[in-house]
C-alpha cells in the first residue's frame, strides 16, 4: 500500500486506522473532529474510507493534520500506560465532565432566553442539552459503578455485555455532538471572531462555543481511551 504521509515518524497509507492517527499524531483528533470525521466510535475504520465518506482529498487532510501537529503540544502515549494509570486517566475525563456540563448548561440557558429571537437555533440546543446531560450522568455512573471496580478487582470475565451498551451509548454521545456541531455553525464563529470586542453581541456567542467545542474535544478523547484503548484490553477483539 502506498505511502501518503509520513508524519511525526507515523507512516500513514490509506489503511491506517483513524484512530492511530488520531492518537499518534497531536492536533489530529481535532483535525478529524473538524472534518467530521468520527475518529473515536469509527475508530477502526481506514482513513482512505473516512474520507472517502465525507469526500475529502486524503493528501490534502493529511497536509492540514501536519500543519496542526507543528504547533500542537506533545502528551503522554496512553497506549503503552498500564491499565490502572489508563482506568485513572479516563476518571479526569468524568471529574471534567461533571464541572463542565452545568456550566454549559447554564451558559446554553441564559443565551437561549437573551438570544433565543435573534438565533432560533439556540432554544433547540437549550431543549436538548438536559436529556443529553442526564444521558452522560448515567453513563459516568454506570462505568464507575459497574466498569472500574471489577476492572480494579482483575474480574473482567463477564463483561461483553456491558461493554457492548457503552459502546453504543458512545455513539449516542456523538451522535448528540455532530447535531451541536450542526447548530452552531461549525463553531465558525470561533474563527469569525477569533478577537472579539468587548461590546460584540456574538461575544457571548463565541464564548459559548468555544466552551462547546472544547467539551466536544474531551468527550471525544475520552470515548476514543475506552473504545479503543481500555475495552479492547478486556475484550480482545470487541
Ligand atoms: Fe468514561
Ligand atoms: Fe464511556
């Protein structure tokens, strides 16, 4: 299979998993995220497929992941952690998720009441947010409730089941944030108004995605960590 890209030592054809990518390579998550391109839920597809589905150019795609990855920042290579440190590393993602979801909630509330008129869109994402918070609530509680602990114990036996339902809960979640994505404009506004002024009325606007599409971020990285990480340590081949 021939080469397309060779970026930050990861040889990339047109079968190279996207979740590889996404993971091996900073700022490629979000260039995939942009792109639409489910990178987490459809971790193993082929990049040649992802793009294909959104018909994106894959030369082109892999130049915009290279140009992230020049200023994006390094971490740690969660693949190679142990199971432990990976378990402890997804429960910072729950931590950020239970301090961020009020906020925006809140954030979404305030806006759908002061600009609800002038942008219909944001009375639908104040209709939706409650059910698509309750949602991750449950999903939190049942991995911690039902997930870690045997995880802590060693007994990871009898656990297809549960871990089939979080995997499809997962693709629930992005379901949930392509329809955000949809409603605010590809958080275009965030590159409109990369500089907004103080008396802006899309400040607040711009506030809200920003905070949005950094949630969308998290919530992707943590999905990816279980879906293609931690379950299939458990699960061989699930
Ligand atoms: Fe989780
Ligand atoms: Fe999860």
């Amino acid at each position: 299979m021939t080469t397309l890209a060779t970026i930050n030592n990861l040889v990339i054809t047109r079968d190279t998993p996207a979740f590889i990518i996404a993971s091996a390579i900073p700022g490629a998550a979000r260039v995939f995220t942009r792109n639409r391109m489910d990178w987490c839920c459809k971790g193993l597809m082929s990049l040649g497929n992802h793009c294909a589905e959104v018909g994106a150019d894959p030369i082109a795609f892999l130049e915009e992941i290279a140009d992230e990855a020049a200023s994006a920042p390094t971490g740690p290579n969660w693949a190679a952690k142990s199971t432990p440190e990976l378990v402890a590393h997804i429960l910072t993602f729950h931590e950020a998720h239970r301090r961020d979801l009020p906020e925006l909630s809140a954030m979404i509330t305030e806006l759908a009441v002061t600009q609800g008129e002038r942008r219909p869109v944001l009375r639908e994402l104040a209709a939706a947010f409650p059910t698509f918070m309750a949602e991750t609530y449950h999903h939190l509680e049942m991995e911690e409730r039902d997930l870690f602990p045997p995880i802590a114990a060693g007994e990871t036996a009898g656990l297809a089941a549960l871990i089939r339902r979080l995997r499809d809960e997962h693709e629930g979640h992005d379901h949930r944030l392509v329809a955000f994505r949809d409603w605010c404009e590809d958080y275009r506004t965030l590159r409109r108004f990369a500089y907004p002024l103080p008396n802006d009325p899309d400040r607040p606007i711009n506030a809200l995605h920003l905070r949005l599409e950094g949630f969308e971020a998290d919530l992707m990285e943590h999905m990816h960590l279980e879906n293609n990480l931690l379950f299939p340590r458990l699960q061989p081949g699930a």
